[in-house]
C-alpha cells in the first residue's frame, strides 16, 4: 500500500467474537471480507488502482473488483487472478497490476448444494437466499457447473479525467455464450452495506477454460453446484489520497448503481 496509508476498519459480528458459530482463533482470518476503497469511490470515478495484486494477493483466495482505470473485470478463483478485458477475452495478471476495488476473502465450503434446474439469474439468487440463514452476513458464493445461457459485460479501460461509473459503462461491451461451462464468483452483501459494496448479490465469471467471461449480467442454469462460504467479519483499506479524501460520499447512489450492476 506504500503511498497510501492503509486505513483498517474492522466489523466483527458478535458470534465471532463471542466465538459462537465459528472459532475466532482459527477462523477469523478465514472468513473475512477484505475490501479495498468503496464501491461509491468507484462510482464517483476513482479508478487509480490503490494496492497492487501482490498485495492483496494475502487477503483472499476468491474473489472480483476491477483493475487500474477500470481496465476489465478482476476475478480470483483458487488464488489466482484473471483480467477480463473489454473484449471478454481472459489475461493473465501480473502481481504488479493495480487495483481502485476489489473484495476478497479465503474461501471455504460452509454448504454446498447440488441444483439442477433452469432459472435465470434472479431464480438462481431466490435460490441460494433460502440456503442462508439470513441477508444480515456477507456471503461468498461460488457457482461451477453449465449454464444453457449466460450474459457478461466488460469495461473499458478510461483515461484521466476519469469519468463516473454510470459514464464510463455505456461503452461497456456484452458477451452472450450458449451452452457455457465455468465458474460463477461472487458475493452477497447485507442490504446496510449501501455505498460501500454492492448490496445484494454480485457476480463475474470465468468459462470452463478461463478464456473469457466478465461481469454476470443474466444467466440461466443448467446443472450447477453451489457452494456457500459464511463471511461474518470485515476489513477495509481506503485509499487515504486528495481524490477520495474529498469525496461526498454520502450513502451512495443506488439507482447508478443499479444502472452499473445490471446493465439497465
Ligand atoms: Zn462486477
């Protein structure tokens, strides 16, 4: 984080730290959300990546955000990281790459289920809702299997000044596959966690071969496994810089981000 003084909040929900549930000993670096800057930082156009790969690499095995003046998706799946670019197409990234948002933890099966019907995206997160035992935790969720239809979006790299999310999407490129193999890797957070992260679920993903993919805008599954990882605790280094410093942050914009999210 060199420049940037990491600044550290952690949130730890009471059954970690009474230790019911999980034991805090052994779990609490687990099953924590690493985020880096805040998804209402990226919406207000701040794409100077804040950490490298390398140095969030420590923080998490799984995982998505973007990269340095929102060049393509980021997914990490089992420790290693992907770069979707605006042409869906998958490259390799270097440890030295940069990063403006992200959000990783270490990933563990806490449930996994087999399901083997057709629904599409919003069928899918009904779905794994009612394998929670609540909305008011984060969840990592990773999804592997077929899909008979799957929709993904990329971003394009922007130049200084760099414009507002809601901008900066409109040039956004969409990638329809049929019949697809790959891997679903996302994120559901708590409705409170507006103009921080995305509340709700959010997902990238990668084919069978990590050759292309992107952001999920719709998909409709095909036999899938879903696998839930329980993330009861939070960790966030901001960027301490002019730009974000003098942001208004507010509570964010949650119809931009709606627009931003799902491609509408
Ligand atoms: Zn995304």
């Amino acid at each position: 984080m060199n420049k940037n003084r990491l600044i550290a909040l952690v949130v730890l929900t009471a059954s970690l730290i009474s230790g019911t549930g999980c034991s805090p000993a052994v779990r609490v670096d687990r099953d924590i959300l690493f985020q880096a800057s805040t998804i209402g930082a990226l919406m207000k156009g701040i794409y100077e990546g804040q950490m490298t790969v390398g140095e969030l690499r420590p923080y998490g095995d799984f995982g998505l955000g973007t990269f340095e003046a929102l060049d393509g998706e980021m997914v990490e799946i089992d420790g290693k990281f992907y770069q979707v670019r605006l042409d869906g197409t998958v490259y390799a990234v270097p440890d030295s790459l940069k990063i403006p948002f992200a959000a990783v933890t270490f990933f563990d099966n806490d449930k996994a289920v087999n399901f083997d019907k057709q629904v599409d995206l919003n069928g899918l997160q009904a779905y794994i809702d009612t394998l929670l035992p609540g909305v008011n935790l984060f969840y990592a969720v990773r999804i592997d299997g077929k899909f008979s239809y799957m929709k993904t979006r990329s971003v394009p790299m922007q130049v200084k000044p760099y414009p507002p999310l809601t901008d900066a999407v409109k040039d956004q490129q969409v990638l329809e596959f049929k019949d697809v193999e790959g891997t679903m890797v996302g994120f559901r957070c708590p409705p409170y966690i507006e103009g921080v992260n995305v509340p709700g679920y959010h997902f990238h993903f990668l084919d069978k071969d990590r050759k292309q993919g992107g952001h999920v805008l719709e998909c409709t599954t095909s036999g899938v496994i879903i696998v839930v990882d329980k993330t009861a605790g939070m960790l966030m280094a901001l960027p301490d810089t002019p730009g974000f410093n003098k942001l208004n942050l507010g509570r964010g914009e949650p119809e931009g981000l709606k627009q931003v999210e799902q491609g509408k």
